[in-house]
C-alpha cells in the first residue's frame, strides 16, 4: 500500500476545491453594498416570519442560549475571490428553524441596512447554513456583519447577508438586492452560476 492515497494530489483534495474562475486569497476582502450598520447586541434581534404570519423571535441573550458550533469552511466570492479554512462560530439554522411550522419553498433574508437576497429553504437546512457571530476566535467584525451574519458557504458569498436581521419565509422565489441587478438567483459556485441565465 502507498502512503499516497489514491487520488491526492499534492494539492486540496484532487485540487478540486477551487472553483472554476476562482483564485485564492489570503486576505480577507470587505464588499458591502452601503456603510456598516452599527448594531449593540443589547439592540439586536433576529426574526423568521413564516408565510402564514407566525414570527419568532431572538434577542442577542437567546441567541448566546442556543448550541453553537464551530464549523471551518471555504468561501467563495462571485467578484473571484476564494478564502480557504475559514473558521466560523455560530447557531445551525436547523436549531433555529427546528420548532418553526411552514411549508415555504424560499426564503428572503433580511439586514440591517436593507440589504436582502434569496435562497431555497432547503440551503439552509441540513448543517448548510449558520447565524454566525465569531470569525477565527473573535466576535464577528462589523465590517465582516458583526455581531451575527449568515453563513452559507455552498453558495457564492453574497448569499452570506452580513448584519442578519430575519428571515422571510415564502411561497414565491422573490429576487433579493443583487439578484434583482442580474445577478444568479441560486448562485452555485461549482457551476459558476454568477449571472442570471448562467
Ligand atoms: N448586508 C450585507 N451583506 C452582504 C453584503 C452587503 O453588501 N450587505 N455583501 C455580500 C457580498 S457581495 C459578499 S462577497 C460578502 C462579503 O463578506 P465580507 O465583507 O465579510 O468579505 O458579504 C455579502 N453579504
Ligand atoms: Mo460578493
């Protein structure tokens, strides 16, 4: 037997997990559409309101109340960029999603500062989507969307909404802030779905 497995390259995995048109950084850029909204945890709340009407709510102490988990993860940016072994602390939206009662395909997420963007319900389930507040150890930046963003790191990072604020459940795929200029309304990177009709 060889101490090669077969397969391994040399390089990540096959060199499988860059996605096409990407390249890797080492930085960690900032892209946010507007100013960095400035949210006191003692302010924040997160809110799923369901087609039917029915909300829940988190203040920042429930939120602190849930099982975290800390999950290391790439990220992909549609302007090319890619970041390895991102490492991320924060709330499974399985936890979060676990008691709400609805039978909504889509979902609309909300920030504040008014950001939105869309995605099927079923990306964020299933130990694919976090509320996460530390970034390599820390509390989350607020140019990063501290003190809690989403993280949904199967998809290009726009999808990602920084300085999360809820989530709208619905019926209908309504096209979030980026996706309503042309971008893609799924955004899957492995098939480099940038632009809308990609
Ligand atoms: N609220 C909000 N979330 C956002 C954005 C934004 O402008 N506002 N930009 C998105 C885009 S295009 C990307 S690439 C990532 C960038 O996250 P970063 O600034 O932490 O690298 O955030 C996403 N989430
Ligand atoms: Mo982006």
């Amino acid at each position: 037997m060889g101490i090669v497995s077969p397969g391994f390259t040399g390089r990540r995995r096959g060199g499988e997990e860059l996605p096409p048109g990407q390249y890797v950084t080492h930085e960690f850029p900032v892209l946010s559409a507007g100013p960095t909204p400035q949210i006191r945890t003692e302010h924040w709340e997160f809110t799923v309101a369901t087609e039917t009407g029915e909300t829940s709510r988190w203040d920042w102490a429930a939120l602190m109340a849930l099982p975290a988990e800390t999950i290391t993860r790439d990220l992909h940016c549609v302007t090319r960029w890619s970041k390895f072994g991102t490492e991320w602390k924060g709330v499974s939206l399985d936890t979060l999603l676990a008691d709400v009662e609805t039978a909504a395909d889509f979902v609309m997420v909300h920030s504040y500062g008014g950001y939105t963007t869309n995605l099927p319900l079923e990306d964020l389930l299933d130990g694919q989507a976090w509320i996460a507040y530390q970034y390599d150890g820390e509390p989350l930046a607020p140019e990063h969307g501290g003190p809690a963003r989403l993280l949904v790191p199967h998809l290009y990072l726009w999808k990602s909404a920084k300085w999360v604020r809820g989530l709208v459940l619905s019926d209908t795929n309504d096209l979030g802030f980026w996706e309503s200029v042309g971008y893609h309304e799924y955004g899957d990177p492995w098939k480099e779905q940038r632009y809308a009709g990609d």
